[in-house]
C-alpha cells in the first residue's frame, strides 16, 4: 500500500499561504460556448453525485446559482455505493453520452477514466483562470493528475476516523486501541438509548475495502508497497484481518453488520442507537444537524484505535471533472471550479461537515467553528496517517478481490491466513497484466 506523504505536514507549513483563485472572485453571468443561441439564454449543467445526505451540496448549487443566474444545475442523484455509481458512469461514457456535464470522482478513479477518456483535461481552464494548484492538498492535487494532465480538481478529502457520543464516552476515556474500542463498546451498548456498541462499513462493497486497509495498515502491514509489489500475505497483515474479523463477529455491532455501507451507518448514529462509529468527516455535520440528527451537540471525533503499529486511517476523498462530451465546458467549468474552489468548499465545510483540500481553509474561523476538531491534534493524526488504496487503472479488479476475500475470512469461511495468500496470489495476477 503506497503511503500517502504527510498530509499533516502539508497543511501546518502551508497554513500561511494565501489562495489565489481568480476563478470565483468575480460575479459574472454564464455565456454558452455551445455555438449560437442569445448571450442572455439559460444555460442547464447537468451535475452527477452520489447522494449526499448532508446540505453541503444543495447549498452549494443554491450559492452557485446566484452567482451565476445564467447557468441553471440540475442535480442528478446517483447511488451513494460508489462501485454502483462507478459503474453507472462507466456504462454512461463508454456510450458517449452527453447527458451529465459534471461529476463528482472517487480518488480511486482518474487513473481509469483517463485512461479510458472519460473526461476533458481541465489545463487549460485551470491556466486561463490563473488557478493556484498549490494551494491545494499536495495528496489530494496529484491524485486528480494522470499521465502530466490536470483531470479534476480536488472538493474535500477524506480520511477514516472516530465519532463518540460524549454523553457516553468521557473525553479521557476515548479507545485508544482496538481492543480498548472493543471494551468501551461492550461497556457502553444499552447505554443512553443505544442498541449497539460500535458502527462501521462491513457491507461487501469499497467501504470495506477501506475498512480493511485501515485495520492491516494500523498492524503494520500493506497490501501493495511503494513499489507496487503485492505484500499482503504477511503477517502484520494477517492479524489485521484477523481483528476486523473479531470486531464484525462480536457481539458489539449490530447482527446484520454486513449489510451496512456509510448510509446505515450513519442512520443508526444520528438515531442515537451507539455511542461509538467509523466514518468520515462528513459524520460530524451530520450527527450535529438538528433537523436530521438526535445526538446533536454531543459528538466528537478522535482517531481511529491503534494496533500494534498505531493508528491508521484510509485516504479517500472526491474531485470534480468534466465529461468531455460535454455540450456547455465553459459552464461546466464554472460550476467545477466554484465547487473545488474556495467558496464551494468553504460552504461545504461548514454546511457538509467535507473537509476542505484548500489549505488556508483550515485558518478559517466560520469553517473551524463548524468543525472544531479540524484544529485537534487527532485530526490532524488521522490525515497524516491517511494511507492511499493502490494506484492502477484497473483498480476495481484490485478490490474486487479485497472485497472477496475478506468478506469471506468475515463469513468464517476461510480464515485470514487463506485471505492474504488468496489476495496476495490473485492481485499479483491483475497487476502482471
Ligand atoms: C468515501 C470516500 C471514498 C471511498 C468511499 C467508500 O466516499 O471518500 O474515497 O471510496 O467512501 O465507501
């Protein structure tokens, strides 16, 4: 598994930096590149997303559309899985399809749709509004870059970390490692309402896959190391999938456990039905929005529990890019580069709980004051110990097999020995090809 570089270190030298994004500062009106038409028609951007249960998005597009009255957004909801949405993107571009202008990418993605070009190089849009890519997440920029092309631009990062209820958990109190997780959980399940001790993603799906790399990396061991050599059949590894094991069969999370991607989880938290969960940040503006949520005001992020080799969490985010069958880019850029720009995100922020891949965002006072823990020391632990999935454009074959083996090794029907031999033989395979 490829490190990711300190993210941490990024965000505290770079704190000072100021943002140029010449793109958003002005108000302007939106003009049709389509060819003909009258200057003053309205254009409509078809925008592509995964369901976003926060009110980061709708705010967004609300903000967007008063800047720009001249170019309309039409939401077009995908599903929140993001294999299923990928999936549907993929079946869209590969029949040249026109109908999205916009869409939001998984980190995991841009290697593949670039590859299969899917997307327009955002260059030279980036160039003639005098973007500042370095004033972005370092990780987050060059996981949007393939082949020397700009192909997205970074909207918020994300990285694996806990939520507690601190009505439950007392602030010195918080686990520390997964064994400690596994106590507190005990202790605190039917306590305050709850039914459950611990919630996390243990459906058959990429949230597993994430799950899972965090519990082999906080082990010590990889899937694929710097140098792209398959190295999961270890035995750090092994007691990685071995604790995820543990903790999915335990009697602390809910019986049907492996059922649940970020949306069940998440219902089950703001319900108040457990004291502790695994998810990203977005978590915090969720379990405080009193129109959705019964826990608000009693929530706090650490992160996640530690293994032998300490405590890891997943790098995972979202980026926008440009279908290049687009009929409007110029107003598809707009939309894009409001969104990933400053204001988008600081709207995100605040209002989604996102967390933000401009780094001056983080001196912000209204974003801070929405977030708090961005300012605490285990914030920033998490996104330096962020740890990237492998980097390939058949990525999805990758953690198929992930998905497989460990949902599987979770079943009890192979142990996690057979999990990491089988993981180990069959990626080797795919990254030969
Ligand atoms: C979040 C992450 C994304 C990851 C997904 C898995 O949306 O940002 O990178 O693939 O969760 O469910």
């Amino acid at each position: 598994m490829k490190k990711l570089k300190k993210i941490s270190k990024v965000i505290s030298t770079s704190l000072a930096l100021s943002l140029v994004l010449a793109a958003c500062s002005d108000k302007e009106e939106g003009s049709s590149n389509s060819g003909g038409g009258d200057k003053d028609e309205k254009v409509k951007i078809v925008y592509a997303r995964g369901k976003d249960d926060t009110q980061g998005t709708t705010a967004m597009v609300e903000a967007f559309e008063k800047k720009y009255p001249n170019i309309d957004v039409e939401f077009k909801e995908m599903p929140a899985d993001t294999g299923k949405q990928h999936d549907a993107y993929v079946t869209a571009f590969n029949a040249n399809s026109d109908e999205i202008d916009v869409i939001d990418l998984d980190v995991i993605w841009p290697a593949e749709f670039a590859q299969a070009g899917f997307l327009m190089p955002l260059d030279r849009f980036i160039e003639k509004d005098g973007v500042d890519v370095g004033a972005y997440n370092e990780g987050a920029i060059s996981a949007a870059k393939f082949k020397g092309k700009q192909w997205a631009l970074p909207k918020f990062i994300d990285a694996g970390m806990l939520f507690y209820r601190t009505d439950l958990v007392p602030e010195g109190e918080v686990p520390k490692t997964w064994d400690e997780l596994l106590a507190k959980a005990k202790e605190t399940k039917g306590q305050g309402g709850t039914q459950f001790g611990y919630l996390m993603q243990a459906k058959q799906y990429e949230g597993l896959v994430c799950n899972a790399v965090e519990f082999i990396a906080s082990y010590g061991g990889e899937i694929i190391d710097e140098n792209g050599e398959v190295k999961v059949d270890s035995p750090e590894a092994i007691k990685g999938i071995s604790k995820l094991v543990e903790i999915v069969n335990s009697d602390v999370v809910p019986q049907n456990i492996t059922t649940f991607a970020e949306p069940e989880s998440h219902t089950a938290f703001i319900n108040g039905q457990a004291g502790l969960i695994r998810n990203w940040p977005y978590q915090y503006a969720l379990a405080n929005d009193e129109s959705q949520s019964k826990i608000a005001g009693k929530v706090a992020a650490a992160p996640l529990p530690a293994g032998d080799a300490g405590s890891a969490a997943t790098l995972g985010g979202w980026m926008a890019g440009i279908n290049k069958n687009t009929k409007h880019p110029e107003e598809a850029w707009k939309f894009l580069s409001f969104m990933a720009g400053e204001e988008g995100q600081k709207i995100d922020a605040i209002k989604g709980g996102h967390a933000p891949t401009i780094l001056s965002l983080y001196e912000d006072e209204e974003i801070l004051k929405a977030n708090p823990y961005y300012k605490d020391e285990g914030f920033v632990k998490a996104l330096e110990a962020a740890v990237s999935r492998p980097v390939a454009p058949n990525y999805p074959e990758i953690s198929d097999i992930i998905q497989v083996q460990v949902s599987q090794a979770i079943a009890k029907k192979i142990t996690p020995e057979e999990a990491a031999k089988n993981m180990q033989k069959e990626i080797s395979e795919k990254l030969e090809k």
